[in-house]
C-alpha cells in the first residue's frame, strides 16, 4: 500500500466478535444492531481527522433481491426508522439511549448480502459479497470491493464527529460500537491459530489483527497494541455483544 500511497502511512485493526449488542425499542425481539462496522480516519499534517463509518447487517442470500421477512422486521425498523432505542448485551453501555436523527435510512447502515455458494456459480461478472439500501425488497446496489472503494473515498457510508461528546447522536454511537468492541480484543492473530473454523465461532470471540506502518502517529489502537503481546490468550467477556470491526486510519507525511 505504501508503493502506491507514497504520501500516506497506514494502520489496520480488526476484531471479530461473536455476538452483537442489541437495541431493544419495545419489540417482541430486540434486532442486533450490526454484524460489522467499517471505520475511515484521515488524518492530515496538522493532526485534523476526518471520519466516516459503515454499518452492516448480514444476510445470507441466493439471489440478488428478496423480500424482508416479517421475522426480520424489527432490524428492518431500526435501520430504516432510527426509533429511540436502549442497549442491551453493551456491557456498560447496557440500558444507555440513543435517538439517531434523522429518522430515515443513510447509506451509513446498510446490508450486506453474503452467497456462500457463488464459487460453485458458473455465471460470470456474479461477486459473492454485495451490498443494498435498507427496504421491504432488498435489491443489491453494488458489491462490497466496490462499495469499500467509495466508503474510501467518502462517496458512501456517514461521517461522524471527531469526539464521542459530541451532541451527534449517530457519532455517539459509532463512538459506542468502537469502544465495546475494542474491549472485546484479546488476541493477536498469530496467537498459534492456523485457520478461522466457522463451526467454533465462540472460541475466536475477540480475535484481533493490528498492524501498522504508522510508527510515529497516535492510532486509535495504540493502548492495545503495547498491552496485546504476539502469544497472548487472555479471555474475551463472551457475555458483552459487540460488532465486528475493520478500522483503517490514514496518516499523511511529508514524503
């Protein structure tokens, strides 16, 4: 990356999480709030940052358009009508509010749709990871490399404020979501584990992956990279829902 952003240094943090928190707004089911956030910060010479964020909710599907069902229709209302809602599985932030304005869908939540048959699909130009607006009928917009592109160029996803004490109550949230999630990591990807098996999801609860070229910048990982030692196994709190979590921070250089 550095070949190609001669002018730019990079750091790169993510976290898988098993279970998600939830937002509980009076329905019979409380939807998760996302299975995955994606997180952009710039950061300029004289230290300014610029943010943007990306909130998924995963699906899996066959086919490029489907219907909502009525089971799923409370993540749909969260998605598409921000009502006032409570945490709930947050650790701390458990029983905490939120009211995102506005009370309509931003290309900041969006779907993700996931064909775990797509290599077997002998279809050309098909991607087996899309993307699509919250609606009642799901209709893929563009697939997922193509969308993080625009995400990178803030074209798409929303931008949230510098500060978690913000009167922004989306970018109190995305603030929230960093903050549980970073709490959920507990161990470095070369931990001694050769391959991720689907079938024990629990077990990697908290997994981590931090690298960076960005020696000399403040990350926002910085605390977790001086505590997490290469071999560390150290328990993750199972008990805290979190989304998963991608997080690319820019530098610019004088270079």
């Amino acid at each position: 990356m550095s070949r190609v952003f001669k002018s730019l240094k990079f750091s790169i943090s993510s976290v898988f999480c098993h279970q998600k928190p939830l937002a509980d707004f009076g329905e019979s089911i409380s939807p998760e709030i996302g299975d995955i956030l994606f997180v952009l910060i710039n950061t300029d010479l004289r230290g300014n940052r610029n943010l943007n964020s990306l909130l998924f909710q995963a699906k899996i599907s066959h086919k490029k358009s489907f219907r909502i069902p009525s089971s799923d229709a409370h993540q749909l209302k969260l998605y598409t009508h921000w009502p006032r809602f409570a945490y709930r599985r947050a650790g701390k932030l458990t029983g905490h509010t939120r009211d995102v304005t506005p009370k309509t869908f931003s290309m900041g939540a969006q779907y993700m749709l996931i064909d775990n048959t797509a290599g077997q699909c002998i279809y050309p130009h098909n991607f087996p990871i899309g993307c699509a607006t919250p609606n009642i009928e799901i209709k893929l917009c563009t697939d997922l490399a193509s969308e993080l592109i625009s995400f990178l160029m803030y074209r798409t996803g929303r931008a949230f404020a510098n500060s978690d004490s913000t009167t922004d109550v989306w970018s109190r949230m995305i603030w929230d979501l960093l903050e549980i999630s970073k709490s959920k990591m507990s161990r470095r990807i070369n931990s001694g584990h050769k391959s991720f098996n689907r079938k024990s999801t629990f077990d990697y609860d908290g997994m981590c992956f931090l690298a960076t070229n960005a020696l000399n910048n403040a990350s926002l990982f910085d605390d977790k990279r001086e505590s997490l030692t290469d071999n560390e196994l150290q328990a993750s709190p199972h008990d805290i829902g979190a989304p998963s979590l991608i997080v690319i921070e820019c530098f610019e250089t004088e270079e």
